[in-house]
C-alpha cells in the first residue's frame, strides 16, 4: 500500500494549476443517464472516484470514450442495458447514488444499493427518497437496495427540504429534468457544483431557473439531448493549496482558481494573517508576515465555511498563534484527523461537535495514518511544517480526491514523494 513521505519546513514556491472539481464531475457524469446523446465533458480530473463513477456508469450501459485532449470524455447512454447499481460499485463511493434519480426518470425504475455508512459518518439517503416519492415514485427499501417505480412518469411536485442536501438536490434535480409539469425545490443547497450541474443540464435542453439561488424550477421537458460541458475547478483542492502557502510562509499562485467560489476561505485566512488576491489567471497567497493568528469558524452550507476544508483549516491553526474553536455543523465524525495530528505535537481538545485548537511553534514529522479523503490532505500539509520526516500512510483516500497531489507540491519546492511497496 503506497505511502507519501515529506520532509517538511519548505516555503512553498510557484504556481499550481486547480483541476476540474470532483464534486462537480460526478453528478455531471451521471446526467449523461438522461439522455440518448452523447454528453461531452471537459476539464475532468484524473481521480479514483472518477474512475468508479465510470465504471458503474458503463455496467448501466454507457459508452466512455475519450473525447480529444486530456480530460476531456464523450458519455453515450443511447441505450440503458441495467437499471441496477450493484453494491460492489456503490460501496466504493457514495456519489454513486447520484444513478438514481436519472435512473428513474429516464427508465421508470431504478435499483440502487444503498451506499451504507462512511468514515465520516452515515449521511442518510432518507432525503433523496421522500423528494422521489414527492414526484409519484412508489420507493421501497429491500435487501440492501433502494427499488424505485415510477410506472406512469414522475410529476412535477413542490419538495422542501427540512434541511441543506447537496446529494439529495442534485438527485431530485436531474429526475424533475423529465418530470411532467413543474417542479419547485425549496432549501435547495446551493454549492458551485449544483449551479454547474444546473447549467449542464439546461445546455442538454432542460428548463431550470432560480439557478445560484436555494430555490429551483424545473419545468420537465419529454427529452434531453446532448451537449458539451466544461467542469468547473475544484475549490476545495484550491482552499487545500491555499492553505498549504499560509501553513509554509511561501507564495503561491493558483492557476485557474475562482476566488468567487472560496470567499469564505479568504475571509478566514484574512483574519488569519493570510493575503489572497485576485489575479488575472486565478489567486495568489501569501502569509502577511510573522506567525499565522488564531481564528474561531464553524463550517456551514454554502456560502459559508464548507465542511471538505474543515480538517485542512485545522492543521493550518495548529502552528498559529494563540488558540482557534473549530466547530463542525454539517458532519458527525469528522475529527478523526485529531490523534493523528496529536501524534505531530498539536495541542487540540475536541469538545462534542467544536475543537480547541492552542497553537504550538512547531509541529514535529512522524508516521501518521489517513483516515478519510479531507483528513488525509491534512496530514500532509502538516508534514509540510513540520520539523523532521512524516510519513503519511493509507493514501489511496488521498488519491480520491487530489490529482498529482506530489508532483504539484513538489514542483514549488516540496520535499515529497511517493514510496510505493
């Protein structure tokens, strides 16, 4: 099992180009479902969840071809050969359940496994299912799987969500693409990826409005077609980067960041002691001078502080001065990370959903195991301050989630490579 040695105490130099966003990517992947054309899309990263996302995708019958240049795919469902997704491909991920709702709405039945519970806790599908069943699907849970029918075609409904879902907004709003009539979704989230996957599918000839707002209309229409779509970059992988600049006292420039997509991350490292600006290709970052300053946040939906960089803003204040309150709203479980940062020297007490974090002068390098995807980039920038060689092991959640993490840090004067066994 491959493993990511750093010598730390490097100042990051240079520029690092954002790829396309993961969470973007998969529900997007998934939108080829709901047509019999073929759905081009651009600027897809190179990660394992992309991989599986392909790989269920093709056993329901969909034909993956590269569509010229890298990143770039054509997704063909001109014929849906099975309307199950197996638990063997769901367990592997959990956006893999992002297949049902077009599932449901383009063959009028879906069978899904459920995708069971997570490093990070179990993050139900309960919302996904009562929004289906909102637009005339009779949903059973048997053996294991989510059977869905929707003999008739599903109807447009009025659905409020009780509370944010990211994964249950982007499932309802690819179904209501087909749904006879119009469909309101109310406290919808209102995350970067849901506005792309949104304007993805109006391309593909959907009716959607409200876009960008936590209020969709969707006015179904009988089919989709195809089109060419580019996904946007990640902002998690930009908010990581953005972290490792503040963490190392170097200077980044990240190359294709939206600084639009990340201002709440800038609002907090600027009352860190971090400078980000906007520059014409994307963001640069920079530490003001002296040590980082202790700040207090509290992860929320979109627009607030997102919960994907919880772990990396964790490791960031560990070598801040004074003390920091982390507090997660959106996930249970998700400090996981804090023993291991222990293990470096971090001085963090973890009080029920808040951490304290009292900063130390520095960290020091030693043998850490990742526990999830967002934990284990935190582990590395960790290894990047600290004094002396850490070994982070377990990294295929790593390679989940950042593509060519080494080769991107290295290339700014990391000290960083791969050991593989």
């Amino acid at each position: 099992m491959d493993r990511i040695l750093i010598r730390g105490g490097v100042p990051l130099s240079g520029t690092i180009t954002i790829g396309g966003a993961k969470n973007a990517a998969l529900p997007l992947m998934a939108a080829s479902l709901l047509s019999g054309e073929p759905l081009t899309l651009r600027n897809l990263p190179d990660l394992a969840d992309v991989r599986t996302m392909a790989q269920l995708l093709m056993q329901h019958g969909v034909a993956i071809e590269a569509a010229g240049g890298q990143g770039a795919l054509a997704l063909s469902a001109r014929r849906i050969a099975s309307t199950t997704a197996p638990y063997d491909l769901v367990r592997k991920m959990r956006a893999s359940v992002l297949v049902l709702g077009p599932l449901i709405a383009r063959c009028g039945r879906a069978r899904v496994s459920l995708p069971g519970g997570c490093a990070i806790g179990t993050r139900p599908v309960d919302l996904h299912i009562a929004g289906l069943q909102r637009l005339g699907a009779t949903v059973e849970l048997n053996g294991g799987y989510i059977e869905a029918h929707a003999r008739n075609g599903l109807k447009g409904a009025e659905i409020v969500f009780p509370s944010v879902s990211v994964g249950a907004t982007e499932n309802l709003l690819m179904a209501a693409t087909l749904a006879a009539g119009e469909t309101r979704l109310i406290n919808a989230a209102r995350e970067p990826e849901i506005t792309d996957l949104a304007h993805c599918l109006n391309a593909m000839g959907a009716e959607i409005s409200g876009i960008g707002s936590d209020r969709l209309t969707i006015r179904g229409v009988a089919a989709l077609h195809g089109a060419s779509h580019s996904v946007i970059p990640d902002r998690i992988e930009t908010g990581t980067y953005m972290m490792a600049a503040a963490a190392t006292g170097g200077e980044l420039r990240l190359h294709g960041g939206r600084l639009d997509h990340v201002d709440a991350v800038r609002r907090a490292l600027d009352a860190a002691g971090v400078c980000v600006s906007e520059a014409a290709d994307g963001i640069t970052v920079s530490r003001r001078n002296g040590r980082l300053a202790g700040i207090d946040l509290m992860t929320e939906p979109y627009p607030g502080f997102p919960t994907d960089l919880q772990a990396q803003v964790m490791a960031l204040m560990t070598v801040a001065e004074g003390a920091s309150m982390i507090t997660e709203t959106i996930f249970e479980n998700r400090f996981m990370h804090v023993p291991e940062l222990a293990r470096m020297g971090a001085n963090i007490t973890v009080h029920g959903a808040s951490a304290l974090v009292r900063g130390v002068p520095r960290l020091m390098g030693a043998p850490v195991m990742a526990t999830d995807l967002r934990a284990s980039v935190s582990l590395v920038l960790a290894g990047l301050v600290a004094v002396g060689e850490t070994v982070v092991n377990r990294v295929y959640h790593l390679d989940r989630g950042y593509e060519r993490i080494e080769a991107k840090l290295s290339a700014c004067g990391a000290r960083i490579e791969r050991l593989r066994d």
